[in-house]
C-alpha cells in the first residue's frame, strides 16, 4: 500500500479526517511538504526538549542529586531511581493513568541503565530520543494504538 501525500493529516484528535485530493498535484506536493516540515520542526523541538532536557533534569540532575544525597551507595542509587520514576510518571500524568504507568516503569528502567554507568547521559538520551521518535511516527501514521494494545494483551495474558 502506497501512502499518497493527501492520505495523511497530522492531527491526533482527528484520525479518521482525510484530506480532499486537489485538482492540482502540485497543490497536493505543497500541503504534504507542509506537513513534513511541521513534523520535522516537532521532532526537533522533542529531541531538545524531551530527549535531552528530560534525560538532564530528572537523570543527570535530579537522579544523581538524589543518590549524592542518600548517600551514593548502590542502595542509595536505586531509591533515587525510584523515587525521581515515580515524578517523572507523575509529571506526565496527563496521559492518563496508564500512561503515568508506563511512563513510571520505562524511567525506572532507563533510570537503572544510569545507576549502571553514573556519567553516561548520552546513551540515555539516544534512548529518549529514538522512542519518542518512534512514537511520533505511529501518531503520524495513526498507527498510535499498535504499542498500547500490545502492552495491554502482554499484561492480560
């Protein structure tokens, strides 16, 4: 299946919307370059902002920050991992519950990927990045849905 430029909107809310085919292909061309380039400018905008200034404030900062102050043992480690998850699950609490939890136990194992190697951010970062990415890409497609009923038939099962 060929996906044609008029085929896909990004819009989150509106996923059955589809856009009218133009009389003029290259009207059609403009829009689905238009879209490209906003898509673009928000992953860029996630990369910065998400990728590397969440990794920055609740790993490098707030986890390490943490742990100094527990102590800096291994236990002391894996509270600040623990505690610095459950805010960075909370902090994204307006993806509902089950994103709250799902947020919680992927920082909690990024979180342990940190407490293994204590000056790595980058790594952390890269992984942020690709799965934000990544799931921007499935809002784009529509596709969204695909990870949450995988999780949820994982969970059930």
């Amino acid at each position: 299946m060929v996906i044609q430029p008029t085929e896909v909107i990004f819009d989150p809310y509106h996923h059955s919307k589809k856009a009218q085919p133009s009389k003029y292909p290259v009207n059609s061309l403009i829009r689905a370059f238009k879209r490209a380039i906003a898509i673009l400018i928000i992953l860029i905008i996630m990369w910065v902002f998400a990728a590397f200034g969440e990794e920055f404030l609740f790993r490098g900062f707030s986890l390490k920050g943490l742990a100094n102050l527990f102590g800096s043992s291994n236990k002391a480690w894996l509270l600040a991992a623990l505690i610095s998850s459950v805010y960075f699950g909370v902090s994204h609490s307006y993806q509902g519950l089950v994103g709250v939890i799902s947020v919680l136990l992927w920082s909690f194992l990024i979180s342990l990927i940190f407490c293994k190697n204590k000056k790595n951010l980058l790594l952390l970062v890269l992984i942020h990045g690709f799965s934000d990415t990544i799931g921007l890409s499935l809002i784009y497609f529509n596709k969204d849905h695909l990870i949450s009923e995988w999780i949820i038939q994982m969970l059930l099962t």
